[in-house]
C-alpha cells in the first residue's frame, strides 16, 4: 500500500539520520501534487458527474487544447507512467528481495518470475468493471495487512523471543 515497502528498504538506506529531510521534501512534495490534483478535480467536477466519471484526471486533461498537438491526454498518460514506474520497481524490488530472504533463489530468477506472474495476473482484468473491482479488493486486503496481519506479525516476533530468551535462561551449559 505504500509505507510497508520501508521495512525493506530502510536498511539499504545509508545514515538515515542525514537523510531525513530528502524523505521529509519527499513526502511533502507527495502529499502536495496529490492535493493539488485532488482539489483543482472537486473544483472542476460537480459531486454527482466525479461519481460516475471514470479516470476523472483523464477528462481534465482532455479540455486542454493546442494547435500543435492534437491528443495532449497521450502526452499527459506518457508523463503520468514516470510518476508510477518508479513506485512498481520498488515494489517489484521488495518481492525480489523478500524472495531472496525467505527462499535461496537467485534475484535474477526471481524477478523473471514476478514479472511473469504480474503480467498473467494483469490479463484478466481487461474493463473498467473488472478494474474497479480489482482496486476495491486490494484497497481492502491492504487495509487488513496493515492493520491487522504486520501488527500480529510483531506480536508473535516478542512472543518468540520471550521464549527463546526463557529457553537460553533455563538451559546453561555448567
């Protein structure tokens, strides 16, 4: 969903205690674009037409005319993937190296591998109808990882070394 993909990054992050104000700019400039987009689109929709309107942004965009350029939304949806290709390499990055951890295959396989299964897994969803669905689900099983499957993850981490740590306290070699 976003902020997870910091516990696996963080500790390639060289003095994250310098480093704190490019995340900060980062965050900030973020938070601003999509403000920015949010407010000039409830600026520009009425609440009923944003409602049944399908990539809202999209038509914004298309009001824009000039006489050179005939389709600035092609323009405009080419400008858009540089904001979300970084934002599917980490993700993608994270697989790999959560793969690496967890297993002893090699990140060069894995990665041909995640890349096929995100290709497989992207035909179905062909419309708009299947589209909505899929970000409705996703929107709500991320809520649950986040809330509810990282926290017990910590949960039984404690529980685990409490034990670990009884079992070192009982069992001394003498």
């Amino acid at each position: 969903m976003g902020f997870e993909g910091l516990l696996i990054y963080f500790p390639f992050i060289k003095a994250p205690e310098k480093n704190v104000k490019w995340a900060h700019l980062g965050l900030f400039l973020s938070t601003l674009k999509y403000s920015t987009l949010t407010i000039v689109t409830l600026m520009y929709f009425s609440q009923g037409l944003l409602r049944h309107t399908y990539w809202p942004t999209l038509v914004m965009i298309k009001v824009i005319e000039f006489s050179l350029i005939a389709r600035v939304e092609f323009i405009f949806i080419c400008i858009w993937l540089i904001i979300i290709i970084p934002m599917l390499c980490l993700s993608v990055w994270s697989c790999t190296r959560i793969i690496k951890r967890v297993t002893n295959l090699k990140p060069t396989l894995s990665l041909l591998l995640i890349l096929i299964a995100i290709f497989i897994a992207t035909l179905p969803f062909n419309d708009r109808v299947k589209i909505d669905w899929l970000g409705k689900n996703v929107a709500e099983i991320g809520f649950y990882f986040i809330y509810a499957y990282i926290p017990l993850l910590f949960i039984l981490y404690l529980i685990r070394s409490k034990i670990s740590q009884q079992k070192s306290k009982t069992i001394r070699p003498e």
